[in-house]
C-alpha cells in the first residue's frame, strides 16, 4: 500500500491541483428546465458551475417546427451565466440546446425543453 | 485589432494544438456522461485515476475466508483516443481458525482504443487488451498467479437520450457492457493439479443519471447534492468455456447495486456486492471508491494527451 500512497502523492506534487477548472456543466435556467411558463419569457438564462469561453459557448432556442427564437448574441455575465434573448414566444414547447467551453478548453453540451402557455 | 479578436485569436491557436477529443477526456459523449463505474470499466480512454478502490467479501469456502481488497488504478491518454491503464491490488483473506493469506495480485494493465464517441447517439465503443501479468503478485501466498492472462476486450456505452419526449422520464437511463475472452498464458497448474480455464468475461451496467435528469429532462428542485447521483446496478460474470477437464463449467458472478456521486473533480461510488451463486461466494459484501479525474484536476499537464494531433477547434453544433 505504501506504493499506492506514494504514487498519488508524488502525482499530486508534481502536477499541482488547478482547483478552479472543470467541465461546465448546467447548473440551473430560467425558464427552468422541463418547466412550464404561463407568460412567454423575453430572454433565457443558463447558469454554468464553471467559467465560460465566451467566443466558443453558444446556446440556440428552437420552437417546435425547428425555427430559431432566440435574437441577439448570447451574452457571458457574472456568475458564469449566460443570456440570449427570445423573440414573442406564442404558446408552444421549444427548445433549448447549448454548448459551453469552459477555460480550460474542455467542451460541454446539453438540451432541454420548456413550455410557454397551458399545457 | 481589439482586446476580444486577440483574445479569440489566441484561444483558437491554443485549441488548435490540442486534439479534438481532449475537450471530451472523461467519458462525456454528447450531452451524456459516462461515470467511471466500480466493478466494470466505463467505455472510454480518459486520464483517470481511482484511489482507492477497497471491498469486502466473504469468501465461497466452508466455512468463509474474509476478503479484503484495496487497490488503485491509473488510466493515462497516449493520444486523444489511445489509453493505458495499470493497476494493482492488495487482497488480504482470513479463514476463521486459520491461516492469513496476504499480498500483492499480478499488475494489471489495458491497452485501450476509443473506436467510436457517437453524441447525437450517446454511443460510445472501445476496443482493447487487458493483460493480467505473470508471477509479478504475491505467488507464494497463493494470491498472485505465476501465469499471465490475456483479454481481447470490447466496451459500450449507450444513454437512452434520444428515447421521445413521451418517455422522458426514461431519457436519463445508459447502458454500458464489456466482454472479453481470457486467454491464460499456462494451461496446467502443476502445484494446484488443475486445468487453467478459458473464460468469457461479461458485464454491464445499468444507470439512472439524476444529473442528465435534471440538465436535460426535468428541473425538480431538488437540494444540489441529489443533481450529482446516479443510482446503478453493475453485474459481472464469468465462464469457463475451455481447457477446463473435470472442473465446473458453472458461471460465477456478482450483482453490484449502489449509487455514485459525480462531482467536478471526483467521484465518489459505494456499492453492495451480491454473489449470484454459492461458487461465487458466501454472503453480501461492500464496495467503495474514490475516483478523481486527472483532466479536470490537471488540464495542463498530466490531463492532456502524451502526443496530441494538431487538429483545429471542434465546430460548434449550431451558429450563434
């Protein structure tokens, strides 16, 4: 076992603990994923656990016969977040998909769906 | 030129000079992740390392030895799609009234090629060869073998993402299986009087990500921790399919339920060991692992790839 701990501890010490990177993964948005919304929202918002490569993270919002909704470039604030803005949504499901690139260069992707309107 | 274009310039010339699938190191295919599973090994050449890996497990002798395993194991990238792994483990047996075996197993090492990272499809496939190596455990206290083994093997991996929204609430579940065909070095052990079998190793896994549930599916509310679990069951099993006279052709394996933690940096997996026969073994054991991934801990050095293609950045999927 003394191998084992030695090892991992050597590892540790040579390479150093870049605590601050990782994947980006979706934390939460808004309208929340899976929800249902009774008035159409005027922008989206996707919070990420990482910071993001603004030039190389992207989102796109889709109604259901595939046309795009949102308007404008996303936009990387504070907090790791980032908005686009939606055209006048009429009831309707649509979607969501994004890409984020955090700062270390790994890549990340996801979709989901949200509702405007009674279901 | 403004602060933004050089800063974008420079990214690009950064990116560039890695290869495509680094972005993807640990086992991410689309919008699925892959965790690394305990029992089995997760469909993808990653930098990885679990430490440790411990179980408990009473043994199938009458009456039962008491098994301890601790082990760790290093999966490193050569190339974006090329991996070796090594490990090795300690075991510890003792027989009620009697002796203590202790020591070393034979080192371990996998030679692994990512065939295919299918996102749309949430496939991945893996080819490799395991090598378990001869006479390099504790022999003479009957825990290591003196003889190598080689395993051809293949691993899957499949996230149902793509299953209609009417069956969303499935969406979150993946499959993963890996087969192998072990080839022992020796095909007589002198000192046992016995036969030393080909085998078919085969196992799988199945998953409920609540992490893909709650990204992709469904926003429930839930308190944060319960976003990174992902509840499993794993099963092995093992056959002897030749070179086997006079012994059992029986199958011998195990059902793993348990759950897995996933965070940004390492994971964290506890599982409950179920023999599926009284040949595989005696009673209910345990097992649990830390697993830290390398490519998120170290992404400038041991996270990247040995030898790196220079390709350029990945497209983005859509414009924007």
């Amino acid at each position: 076992m003394r191998r084992l701990v030695a090892a991992s501890s050597a590892l540790f010490l040579l390479f150093g603990f870049d605590a601050a990177w990782a994947h980006a993964f979706l934390d939460h948005a808004e309208p929340r994923v899976g929800s249902s919304v009774a008035a159409a929202p005027r922008q989206l918002s996707l919070w990420f656990t990482q910071d993001l490569e603004p030039a190389f993270s992207t989102v796109e919002v889709q109604n259901s016969a595939g046309a795009r909704v949102d308007q404008g470039k996303p936009r990387i604030g504070p907090a790791n977040v980032m908005r686009v803005g939606l055209k006048p949504l009429p009831p309707g499901t649509y979607r969501v998909l994004w890409h984020a690139l955090s700062v270390d260069t790994h890549t990340t992707e996801g979709s989901f769906s949200f509702h405007v309107g009674s279901h | 030129m403004s602060c933004t274009v050089l800063r974008v310039a420079a990214l690009a010339i950064v990116l560039a000079g890695l290869p495509v699938s680094n972005a993807l190191a640990h086992c991410f295919v689309g919008a699925r992740f892959f965790p690394a599973t305990l029992a089995t090994d997760d469909p993808c050449v990653a930098d990885e390392m679990s430490l440790p890996t411990v179980d408990y497990l009473p043994t199938p002798d009458t009456p039962p030895g008491k098994q301890v395993d601790i082990g760790a194991e290093v999966s490193k990238r050569i190339t974006a799609d090329f991996g070796v792994s090594i490990a090795e483990t300690w075991t510890q047996i003792r027989f009620p009234g009697g002796p203590t075996l202790a020591g070393f197993n034979n080192l371990e090492t996998s030679f692994q090629y990512q065939l295919l990272k299918d996102a749309p499809h949430q496939l991945a496939l893996m080819v490799g060869l395991n090598v378990e190596w001869g006479g390099t455990g504790a022999t003479n206290a009957g825990i290591g073998d003196s003889f190598s083994t080689l395993s051809p093997t293949l691993w899957v991996g499949w996230g149902f993402g793509e299953l209609p929204d009417q069956l969303s609430w499935a969406q979150p579940f993946a499959v993963t299986a890996e087969a192998s065909y072990d080839v022992p070095t020796s095909s007589f052990d002198l000192a046992a009087g016995a036969f030393i079998p080909q085998t078919v190793s085969w196992s799988g896994s199945l998953q409920y990500s609540l992490a893909y549930l709650h990204a992709n599916v469904i926003d429930l509310g839930l308190p944060d921790f319960f976003n990174h679990l992902i509840p499993l069951v794993e099963a092995t099993f093992q056959t002897p399919v030749a070179n086997n006279f006079g012994n059992s052709y029986v199958t011998t394996g195990f059902v793993y339920p348990g759950v897995i933690w996933v965070g940004s940096y390492f994971q964290v997996g506890l599982e409950a060991i179920i023999p599926i026969n009284k040949e595989s073994g005696s009673g209910i054991g345990v097992l649990g692992q830390l697993h830290l991934y390398l490519d998120d801990m170290f992404p400038n050095t041991f996270g990247q790839p040995l030898i790196g293609a220079r390709t350029p950045p990945a497209k983005l999927p859509f414009g924007g």
